[in-house]
C-alpha cells in the first residue's frame, strides 16, 4: 500500500472525530487473493468507494498504482459514460435514427438508434471477434463505413428485435459521437471526461496503437483511474469538484433495454433474465433484493460496478486468459455479499475523497 501523507492522516483524524473508522475489507480481500492462487494470476487489485469517495486500495502480487491493464469488456461501461454524456448534454439523440447523423446507413439498418446500438438490442450480435473492430490500419471512420455498406445485419435479426451480445454496434455508436460532438473519440473522452476527473491511463490503445478504437472492448486502464470514473456515477455525475453529469443522468443506466426481448446471443457468465441497460448489465451479481447495482464484466475478470441504491462502487482488476470471469463470478459474488455486510454494520472513514462535495443535493449545471 502507498505511504500515507500528511494530509490523509488529517482526513482520517476528522472522520474518526465523526464516528468512523477505517474499514480493513479482510474478507473482500481474502476471496479475491484466493481468487488469483486459484486461477494463478501474477497480480491484481481491488478498490471500493461511496459517495465520500475512497474507502479501500489493495493491490497484490506484482500489481501496483501504476499497473494499467487491457479491461476487456469493462470498456463498454467506460465507453457507455461518455455516451451518456453526450446524451445529457444534448449532443446526442439516443433513439434518432443512425442514418440522421451517418447517411450511409440505409435500408433496415438506417433506423438503428444509439440506445439501441449501446444496449445490443440493434440487430448486430455475436460479432465481438470481428476483425474490422481490431484492425489497427484503418481510422474508426473508416471502419463504419465498412459496417455501413458490407455488414448486414445477422439472418433473422431486426433492428430492436432482441437482445444479442456484440460489438459492431458500439462501433458505429462510437462513430456517432465523433460526428456529433466534432471531436476525435479518445481525444473527446480524455478531454471531456478524463482531464476533468484526474484520469491519465484511461485509453482504447489496450491492443497497440490504433485510431480504430475498439468502442466495446479495446480500453485499458488503472485501479485508480477507473475509479475516480466510478464515483463521478456514483455521487450524482459530480466528482473531482466538478459536474459532468446532471443530476440524475445517470438513471439512464438503469433502464432495462432487453426487457420483453428475446436474448438470442448471450455471454456464457450471464444467467437469466437477461436486464442491460447502456453499456452495462444492470443487477449483473446483485441478486434479486439489488435491483440498482450495475457491471460490466470483462472477458479477462476486470469487473466495475456501481450500486446505486446505496451510491456505492468497486473495481476488481485482474487480467486473466479465456474464461477468467466465468471462474471469477462466484467469487465477486461472495466479494460484493461481503462488502455490503462491512459497510452495512459500520461507518467507514474515507482514506481520499474524490470530491469536496457528496451529499444529495447539488447544483445544476
């Protein structure tokens, strides 16, 4: 763990004035070293926070602050916050259709929408290995224009006509954003979203240098970093001393955009019913009695999630190989039952906060 400084120690002391205390997560952390041994992974980490900011840091192995590690499909939530940003701030029309910003869409595929496209329910699915995603030679323009005038839509499938896994869709959604907000897409996220929040690894460059940025599984980055994007949702898009968000954009994340649809392609760590909201699985390892607890979940076991009802959120940061987060759903299961008895039975100091403000109320943009 990092040295403490004076000015932490300072904070500690006024939170234990207030009746806290600093919370050890013993069996948070034992699962998840468990974890790592039982999958024998060089390293990983853990952080957990609330609205005050952060509560918990914990690195193992060959893991450190600095570590930055490809996040697999996390990026989606990553991806999905600059969406809703550019959504709230009108930017964006989620349910317009694709074909009013990028005209060479036509014919079925031209009503696609950018809800639609970042909730697997536009009519792409079971594409996540499509080379056109991962081809570092071309620009993500171009390779929209390819979607646009060689990808049809799978047989059977229709725009809003199921649910079905993916990534050519947050291609195209990512795309939109370029177009809408005039801004290169990992120099509009950096500018409009990391600079603000004090993030400096967060990129989509976790496969080589690319600007066909790969919108839904291509990001990489740090514990901390990751983080701080997880408390801006938590605490009511205010983080930093700043709002990026209004009050209650986030609640666009919890909607339930595969509600009444057949769930026709479907990873194989995610049991039914089927409930993906924008760019995350909405009660994903909550249980029933959580219905506002978000994550996203990555092939190589990164797991964000944002439990809304209690503004909580945490990072399990690993990189592990083929079907590491299927062995690694069990154990952030007892992971997040674990936490939320910790923080449920006591009142937990944090050791940083991410923001001078974290009540309900804030001011509007």
């Amino acid at each position: 763990m990092r040295r403490v400084g004076l000015a932490l120690w300072a904070l500690l002391a006024a939170s234990l004035a207030e009746g806290r205390s600093v919370c050890a997560f013993a069996n948070a952390d034992a699962r998840f070293e468990q974890l790592l041994q039982d999958q024998a992974l060089p390293g990983g980490a853990i952080l957990i926070g609330d609205r005050q900011g952060l509560l918990h840091e914990r690195y193992f192995g060959s893991y450190g602050a600095g570590t930055v590690v490809p996040i697999a499909s996390a990026s989606k939530l990553v991806s999905g916050v600059r969406m809703l940003q550019l959504i709230d701030d009108g930017r964006i029309d989620p349910d317009a259709p694709v074909a009013t910003v990028l005209p060479q869409f036509s014919g079925d595929k031209a009503a696609m929408s950018v809800a639609q496209m970042f909730s697997h329910t536009a009519g792409y699915g079971g594409d996540s290995g499509d080379p056109l995603v991962f081809d570092r030679t071309i620009t993500l323009a171009a390779a929209v224009d390819q979607i646009a005038c060689c990808r049809p839509l799978p047989a059977g499938f229709t725009v809003g006509g199921q649910f079905a896994y993916g990534g050519l869709s947050m291609h195209v959604a990512g795309r939109v954003a370029e177009v809408a907000s005039g801004l290169d897409w990992e120099a509009g996220w950096q500018a409009e979203l990391g600079a603000p929040l004090g993030i400096g690894s967060i990129d989509w460059q976790a496969f080589g240098s690319t600007a066909n940025y790969p919108i839904a599984g291509g990001a990489r980055s740090s514990l901390r970093d990751l983080g701080r994007l997880l408390h801006l949702l938590a605490n009511d898009g205010r983080s930093n001393n700043r709002r990026l968000l209004s009050a209650g954009a986030v609640e666009r994340l919890l909607v339930d955009r595969a509600a009444g649809l057949p769930a026709l392609v479907v990873p194989g760590n995610v049991t039914p019913p089927v409930r993906y909201g924008l760019g995350a699985w909405i009660d994903g390892l909550g249980g029933p009695d959580r219905p506002l607890l978000v994550q996203s979940l990555g092939a190589f076991g990164t797991m964000p999630w944002v439990d809304f009802g209690r503004h909580r959120f945490g990072v399990f940061l690993i990189r592990g190989g083929g079907g590491v987060n299927e062995a690694a759903v069990p154990a952030y299961r007892e992971m997040l039952a674990a936490i939320e008895d910790e923080l449920d039975s006591a009142t937990c100091a944090a050791i940083e906060r991410f923001d001078e403000i974290f009540v309900a109320d804030f001011d509007e943009r």
